[in-house]
C-alpha cells in the first residue's frame, strides 16, 4: 500500500527542513522543536511521523544507502562487462549532482548516523562479493582486498564531493580509481 500524499508531503518538509537546518547548525544543536518551528508543523505531527531527530537522519542515510548499494552493484556487474568506466564516471557525476545533501551528511559528528560507515559496508560488501567468486592467486585475502577498495573508494567519493565544481579534478579522479580496481583485479587473478 503506498503512503498519503499529505504523509509524503510531511515527511519531505521534514526532511528539507532538517537538511536545510544542517547547512548552519551542527546535529546536536537542532531540536525537534526548532525543526517544527522552521518548517511551520507541531510537534505532535513531527512525533507522528519519526521518533526523534536522529531518526529522520537514519531515515535519509538510508535513501542514500539504498540508492548508492544499487549503484555500487551495477559497477561491479560492469566489471565482467568490462565497462566500468562509464558506470564509476556515472556515479561520480550522479554524486557529485546531489548537492550539498550528501556532503552535509558525511560530515555529521555523531558515529551512530554517519553515512560513511553506511557506504563503506556497502563497498566493502560488494568488492567481497565480487572478489570471492573470482580465480584469485591467493596473494592476497579478500577481505584485505576488499577493505582496501572500500577505502579508496571511500576516499574518492569524499573528494568527489568537495570538488563537485571541478570537472578536470573529477575527471582525473575517475581515472585513478579505475586503474586502481584494474591493477588491483589484474594483480590477484590466476
């Protein structure tokens, strides 16, 4: 069953109020009732549709998540394909298209909601994935492999988005990390 137009319409307004309460005050600093007072509801309605403030940020973080696990799978799909420039240079620009949003998120203090320890599981999950159904040499375990691709990629979505402006940086950026996935792949198959 889908949800009611005026519960979508709530939760939007929450959300965007909260992201945009984010651009100027740190997590800890925002109350529920500063949310509400911003984006004109009580909060009863507020209470209605999350638990707390940190449970709208999960609810975000997990948008985010969903969307960058499809992506993510998608890439190591078009690593068979021999494609994946395309796919990583797609999830680069996409990234980079989201705004501040994501930054914002990335750069929360508090552990329990940090979008990073999200996305890194879901790099970490997939480069294991993908490495363990292929004929390594054994000189490296797959978890090493795969925590080291989690991190680089880490790395470079960060970079991506504090230079979302620069074309040339990104550009570069997407080259080095599709040398570093061929190298790493070239280096452990048998």
């Amino acid at each position: 069953m889908s949800k009611d137009k005026r519960v979508i319409k709530t939760e939007k307004l929450i959300t965007e109020t909260i992201m945009r309460l984010l651009t100027t005050t740190s997590i800890s600093k925002i109350t529920v009732k500063k949310i509400c007072d911003q984006a004109l509801i009580s909060k009863s309605t507020f209470y209605d549709h999350y638990v707390d403030k940190f449970d709208v940020i999960d609810k975000i973080v997990d948008v985010y998540a969903m969307q960058f696990n499809c992506e993510i799978q998608q890439r190591f799909e078009a690593v068979q394909q021999k494609n994946t420039f395309e796919i990583f240079n797609k999830i680069i620009k996409d990234m980079a298209n989201q705004d501040s949003d994501l930054l914002i998120l990335m750069s929360l203090e508090q552990d329990v909601h940090r979008v990073q320890d999200r996305f890194h599981k879901i790099l970490y999950d997939n480069a294991h994935a993908f490495l363990s159904k292929q004929k390594m040499n054994n000189r490296f375990s797959v978890g090493f492999l795969s925590q080291i691709y989690a991190d680089l990629a880490l790395t470079s979505i960060s970079f991506t988005l504090k230079h979302a402006e620069n074309e040339k940086l990104l550009e570069e950026q997407t080259d080095f990390m599709n040398l570093m996935q061929e190298v790493i792949i070239s280096n452990v198959k048998q």
